[in-house]
C-alpha cells in the first residue's frame, strides 16, 4: 500500500504538469459523493468538467458497461454495430432529424463539424471555408479549434494560428454580420458559453444567427459539448430558444450541425457530430473517421444515460434545482458585496464574484466541496442531474459560508 503522499510523488514523476492538479488522490465515487485515499468525503458540484451527468458509478450506467463488456468490445467502423444505432436513434428521439457521427471528445466532434461545413461551402461560388465564432468561446485545443476558441490565453504560444477562423464580439450581431464575407462557412456558438463564464446566449441573438445564415447559406453549427445530455434542464441547449407561446421543440432555434461531449458519455469518451441529414450526406467514405469512436461501451452506456433521465424525470429535476440554487445564492444577503450575478440554466451555473477569489477551489475543498474556477473569478456548478435535493442545499451552503470567509 502506498500513502496519499508517496503517489502524489510517483504522479509528479510521470504525468506531464499540463494540468493544476490538486494534491488530492480521489479513490472512489458513489452518486455525488466522492472520497479521497485518506477517506476524506466530498460533495462533488463539478461532476468532472460536468461529464458525470449522473454521478459515480451510477448502478444502470455499470451494468450497460459490464453487461456490453461479455458480448462486444471494439470492430471498427466498417461494420455496424446495435449499441451505436440505438443511441444515434435516442439522440433523433430527443434532437432534430439527424445523422450522427461518433468520436471521443467534443473537440473532435468540433473538428468534424467544422470539416463538414467546409464540405458544403465546397460546393458554393466562391468557395465558402472560414468560420466565425465569438469572444469568450472555447471550441477545444487542436490547432484549428484554438483558431477557432474566442480567448487569447488558450491561443498564446501556439502562433501563427490556422487561417480561415476570427471571432467578434459576443451579443453583438452588427459585428458578426460585418465579418461575413462571401467565403464564410460556418458560424459557430455555444448555446451557453462554458470556459468563458456561464453566458447564455439571448433568444433574439439566436434567431438572427438562424436568418443570416438562411439568408446567406451559411452553416450554423452549436457547439453543445457542454450543454448537451440534459445538463440545463432540456436536453440540449438550443431547446430554450424558443418564443413565447410556442407549443413545441420544434419552433427552436435549430442549428445545422450539433456538437456533443461531455455528458453523453456520463465520464467515458464520447464525442458526437450530429448533422441534418442532407448535410451529413456529404461526409462520404474517405473524408473523416474515428478508429475508436462508437466503442459498443461507450454506447451502451450514453444509450442508457439517456434513458435514465428520461425515466426519472431528471430534466424536470435539474430545471427545478438549478432555479432554487439561484434563488437562494440571489436571496443570501451576506454576498450581496461579494458577487456580481448568477446565470445560467438547469445545473449549469455561473457565480460572478466582484473580485479574484485566492483559493477558493482549495478552501472550498477543505470545507468537502468540490467546485470550479474559470475566467478567473467565476464559480461554475456542473453537478449531477440526479444529485439530491438534500445534497444540492448542503453543498451550495458549504460553498456560500467558504465565499464568506475569502
């Protein structure tokens, strides 16, 4: 047996530092619980980057994986498999019409849709292949994707960038359809800005995305690797655009390409490119492919979370939730000095506060909270959908009493 200790010193001798690990050594997980080597408990609102959309070692996601384990593990692509059609059907149940395309992450599901939309542009005079995507964004970290990702940092160090991406100013249509040109492909957002801050988009912006790219036959792709699976109350993030009195999902906002990550997979690598059918069409044998993408496990298990939520009411429960944290972080008269505001949807969360926070992941992790920095002063909450009622409150209050004492 090795102490908490000795492995953080092996773990320092052969993992490369591209990550600000904490030195913790998580040992196990249970629903929204996990412990550390020392027995040490906490309540987890992060969820892994907001992957565990159902926890640790949800009992149905075990049994797909182990009950897929004795049948099938990998055959490749040239063949077909049940466990990758049955969740590309779910995805058509609970989506638009569409095909689906499966890799490991969402930032080759990025990678793909951008390819695609350079396909369609193919065909359009003059060629359309740039792609347009807004401050703030975060796309992933291939060389096209940093390109393509609205932040300085993540691009520092790795120029010149890959041509054929600029981004424009979040919110602001006039800029974006300024930046239109003749060569224009795609314009890619995220419904809800993740790595930038927690910032939706608004329903008015959306609906003028849809226009200009109708009107201009552009590709409207909806970077969804965070806000695909149910994490804001809806299965996927361009559902809440949606005007007034409309009756069903299908007055949404729709894109022509969607992008998943994250919470399909509830922590296994799963990236889906999801595409109307008349453009997945082009993506024809030779021009992209995964060797690993639509791993019969990785499939049973996104087919099985997808049926979960829906059994148990978890959008209902996640909307439900997330509107009583806001309430309450909004109601807590003891941060009304501390924080700027609070946004988001469903258990997707944002929690500006006025000024950097020192530690306070560390801090809140010392109070048995597991919680996220970005953008440097924003809290993001990304807990389970199924996370309890009881275990939501306990932890948001945990989390208030740890911004009280920064």
């Amino acid at each position: 047996m090795f102490t908490t200790q000795q492995i953080l010193e092996r773990g320092k001798n052969v993992l490369i530092g591209n990550y600000g690990r904490l030195p913790i050594v998580m040992a196990r997980g249970e629903g929204s619980s996990v412990w550390d080597t020392d027995g040490r408990k906490y309540i987890d609102l992060f969820a892994g980057f907001g992957a565990a959309i159902l926890g640790h070692c949800h009992p149905s996601l075990v049994a797909a994986a182990t009950g897929q384990i004795d049948k099938l593990w990998h055959v490749g692509n040239t063949f077909y498999t049940e466990p990758q059609i049955e969740f590309a059907e779910r995805l058509n149940a609970s989506a638009f019409p569409g095909k689906a395309f499966f890799c490991h992450s969402g930032l080759e599901a990025n990678e793909a849709a951008v390819k695609l939309a350079r396909l369609r542009g193919q065909q359009s005079t003059p060629r359309k292949w740039k792609t347009i995507s807004l401050n703030r964004s975060f796309h992933g970290r291939s060389m096209a994707l940093i390109a393509a990702t609205g932040n300085p940092a993540t691009k520092a160090g790795f120029e010149p960038m890959v041509p054929g991406f600029l981004q424009v100013e979040a919110g602001d249509f006039g800029a974006l359809e300024s930046a239109v040109d003749a060569e224009t492909a795609a314009i890619m957002v995220e419904p809800i800005q993740g790595e930038g801050g927690i910032y939706p988009l608004t329903l008015e912006y959306a609906q003028q995305l849809r226009q200009l790219c109708d009107a201009r036959g552009i590709t409207l792709i909806f970077d969804e690797v965070w806000t695909g699976g149910g994490r804001t109350g809806k299965w996927f993030g361009y559902q809440h655009f949606v005007s007034p009195g409309a009756t069903s999902t299908g007055d949404c906002v729709t894109p022509d390409i969607m992008t998943l990550g994250k919470a399909v997979g509830g922590g296994l690598p799963v990236g889906v490119m999801y595409a109307r059918p008349d453009i997945a069409a082009l993506l024809v044998p030779g021009k992209h492919g995964c060797t690993l993408g639509g791993n019969p496990i990785c499939m049973s298990v996104a087919r099985e979370i997808f049926d979960v939520i829906q059994a148990q009411g978890l959008l209902e429960h996640a909307r439900k939730l997330g509107e009583m944290g806001m309430a309450t972080i909004k109601a807590n008269r003891r941060l009304t000095d501390r924080i700027v505001e609070i946004r988001g949807k469903g258990l997707f969360l944002g929690i500006e506060l006025k000024s950097d926070p020192t530690e306070l992941v560390e801090k809140a992790l010392a109070n048995g909270v597991i919680v996220n920095l970005t953008a440097k002063r924003i809290i993001r909450l990304a807990p389970a959908l199924n996370i309890s009622e009881e275990t939501w409150k306990h932890g948001l209050a945990v989390l208030m009493n740890t911004i009280e004492q920064l």
